[in-house]
C-alpha cells in the first residue's frame, strides 16, 4: 500500500470515529469521503473492483436508510396528528387526569397509529444496520486478504455483530470499535507493496 492510500484510510478511519462526537458530524463525512478515496485508490491498486463497490454500498446504505425512515416518522406524525385533530380529540398529553375516559383511549387518539409507526421505524432501521454490518464485513475480510492484518477479520466481526445487535444500541458500539480497529488497523499497514 502507498504512503497516500495509506493517509487516506488511517485519517478517514479516525475522521468516521471522531463522527459521533456531538458537533462534529461533519468531521466523520469528511471521514467517509477520504476513507471512499482511499478504498479506491487501494482497489485500483490491487485490482479488485468489488471491494470499492462493496465500500461504497456499505457507505449508502445508511444514507438510503436515513432518507426512508424520515420519510416513516414524518408520515407516521402527520398522520397521527392530523387524525387526532381532525376527530376533535387533540394530541394526547400524560399528567392531564381525566383526559382519557379508559386506558384504551390513547390508542383511538392517534396513539396507536404513532406506536405501529415507531415499531416500523425501528425495524427498518434494524434492517439497514445489518445489512450494513454484512456488507462492511465483506468489505473487512477483503482487507484482511490483501493486507494480512487480522485486525481488519475483528472488525469485520464487530460491524456484522454490530449490525444485528444494534436493536438493542450495543450494536453501535460495536460498530464503533470496529472503525477503532480500522484505524490502528491502517495505521499499523506497512507502506511496501501489498
């Protein structure tokens, strides 16, 4: 691997992990595109195409995820308050006594359509992150393959296990480890031929 494609990986890998630190979101796209340079000059160099193609979809598909589940929530909150406007029952509101005559009543109030939206929400969310966990696994396995570095195998691990435990949260820490393991990964990567 050359020194360029090399800077690109290690500064894009450590750019995605400073990502998730409040305010600076944009610090991991500024990440992600030179991880994508990166990936690409590194697949030209090895001449394997799949492995940048497989980046780049590992890359869009939270992106395609995103854009699907705001679309979900705006539609399930404009739907469910706009009934409940519309039927003269208002937005249901907790610690009003006497608001709702029975326990059910949230549920004719909207509430239901909300709690059926926010279940939908979260399983495709669930159903991106794991498909992204599989592709970035792929993606890591190749890497391990061409650099013999078994971090990149872990990590790969990681963002699979990662992308099915991430229902329950844990699954971004995971996924967060696994782009640690990247960077040390890249970091490590002698800068000879691979």
């Amino acid at each position: 691997m050359d020194k360029n494609t090399k800077t690109l990986l290690s500064v894009g890998s450590l750019l995605i992990i400073l990502g998730v630190v409040p305010h600076l979101f944009w610090v991991g796209i500024v990440g992600m595109v030179l991880f994508l340079i990166g990936i690409q000059q590194f697949s030209r160099s090895v001449q394997d195409h799949n492995l940048f193609s497989d980046t780049l979809w590992a890359f869009l598909i939270p992106v395609i995820g995103l854009t699907i589940l705001s679309f979900v929530i705006i539609g399930t909150f404009a739907t469910t308050f706009s009934g409940a406007i519309i039927r003269g029952e208002g937005i249901p509101m907790r610690g009003f006594p006497g608001r709702f005559s029975s326990p059910f009543a949230f549920f004719s109030a909207g509430g239901g359509l909300m709690f059926l939206g926010g279940i939908i929400t979260a399983l495709i969310a669930w159903t991106f992150a794991i498909v992204y966990g599989i592709r970035m696994q792929k993606v890591s396995l190749s890497l391990e393959n061409y650099l013999h570095n078994n971090l990149f195998r872990t990590a790969g691990s990681l963002f699979f296990w990662g992308g099915w435990l991430s229902i329950i949260l844990v699954g971004m820490i995971l996924i967060w480890v696994g782009w640690l393991l990247y960077t040390i990964g890249f970091f490590s990567v002698s800068e000879k031929g691979v």
